[in-house]
C-alpha cells in the first residue's frame, strides 16, 4: 500500500519495495522431487533435484529457508564474470559516466534479500556486498548532484533513465513538488505578464464630437 502520511512524502516504505521486488524470478536448484505449484501468479515446477528452475523470488527464500534448494545469484551480482558485465565494471562506468548504468530495477531489494536469506550461495558475497554499497553511493551522490541542479534552474519536465525503485521512491517527492512550485510560478508570472501587456495597449484618442461638414 501506498503511504499517505505526507502528501509529498515517499511513495513506497523499504518494506513495499521489499514485497514487490519480492515477484521477480530467480534461478534455484532443488534437492527435492515435487509436483508442480499452482499459484494465482502462476504454475511453478515440477521440481527435481539438482535441475535448475526459475521461480519468484519469495518462493525461492521459502524453499530455502525449509532447506529444499540452493538459490543461485543472478549474473549481473558476480564479481568479475565475463563476457556478463559484472558489478566491478558497473561501478567503473558510474563513476567515469554522468549517467545511470542500467541495473535490475529492484537490484537493492534483490540483494538484500539474498544477503539475508542465501548468503552462503552468494560466491564471494563481501566483495559483492561491498560493490553494491559503493555503486549505491555514486548514484546517490548523482541523484544529490542532479537535485541541486534542479533546485538552482527552473526546470519544467526531468527524465532520469536507469533510476531503481529505491532511487526512484526517493527522488519522486523533492521532484514532484519543484516542479509544482516551478509550474505554479511560471503560471503567475505568465498572468502579470498579460496583464502588463494589455495594460500597455494604445488606446484612440478622444477628439471631441465631430463635425458634421455642411453642403456646398
């Protein structure tokens, strides 16, 4: 559910995020053999073991909090994979580029997930957790520089390309209400400005009656 304390405030708390992050899929590999699962999502399985299968990510951490599968990392949270661009590369091209490397729209709420319920299916989980931590910090630190921009420019329309939800649920409330604040302005001086127009207007000038011309 959306929040609705502040009429600006963050549209989603960590925890929604966390639940909606919840609904992507991941690869497992059980060590069970199970028919398949029927859910209102979707159909789910049949699993067998040591026969990787993808399944939403809340499924995954019940099936491993039961000890019925191993969860394996997705691609992009490797260490120096390749050809796969890897996190190391990613925070490189943060901090060399101004703009936003994609990245999976929910990769905060993914990792904390698997940093809390896999950690030890996460191959050389504190270099990951720690490049994760540092790209999360230079696009903080381009979502800050962005927003000083904004607040310095009368600005009218943003795109941000690439932003996850956690950014996205961040940044909303400052951007929404400046451009409100930006709009309403350029409204007002859009009136006085025609008013000021109209009141500079020639008006005709007023000679008196006129003469009626007699016949010759």
């Amino acid at each position: 559910m959306a929040a609705t304390s502040e009429p600006h405030g963050s549209a989603f708390s960590a925890a929604e995020l966390e639940f909606l992050a919840e609904d992507e899929t991941i690869e497992i590999v059980p060590n069970l053999r199970m028919d398949p699962l029927n859910f209102i999502s979707g159909d789910f399985g049949p699993f067998r073991p040591q026969i990787a299968t993808q399944v939403p990510l809340w499924l995954a951490v019940a099936l491993k909090k039961r000890g019925k599968c191993t969860i394996r990392a997705p691609d992009w949270m490797s260490v120096d994979a390749f050809p796969i661009e890897n996190l190391t590369q990613v925070l490189e091209a943060e901090r060399d580029s101004e703009k936003f490397q994609p990245l999976p729209f929910h990769y905060v709420e993914i990792s904390r997930l698997l940093f809390d319920h896999a950690r030890e299916d996460i191959p050389d989980i504190y270099m990951v957790r720690s490049l994760i931590e540092d790209i999360k910090d230079v696009r903080f630190h381009k979502i800050g520089t962005g927003l000083e921009i904004i607040s310095k420019e009368r600005t009218y329309a943003l795109r941000l390309k690439n932003l996850s939800a956690m950014e996205a649920n961040i940044v909303r409330p400052f951007v929404t209400k400046a451009l409100e604040t930006f709009y309403k302005l350029s409204s007002s001086e859009m009136i006085q400005e025609s008013d000021h127009i109209s009141n500079r207007q020639p008006q005709a000038a007023n000679r008196g009656p006129r003469r009626q011309l007699k016949d010759r």
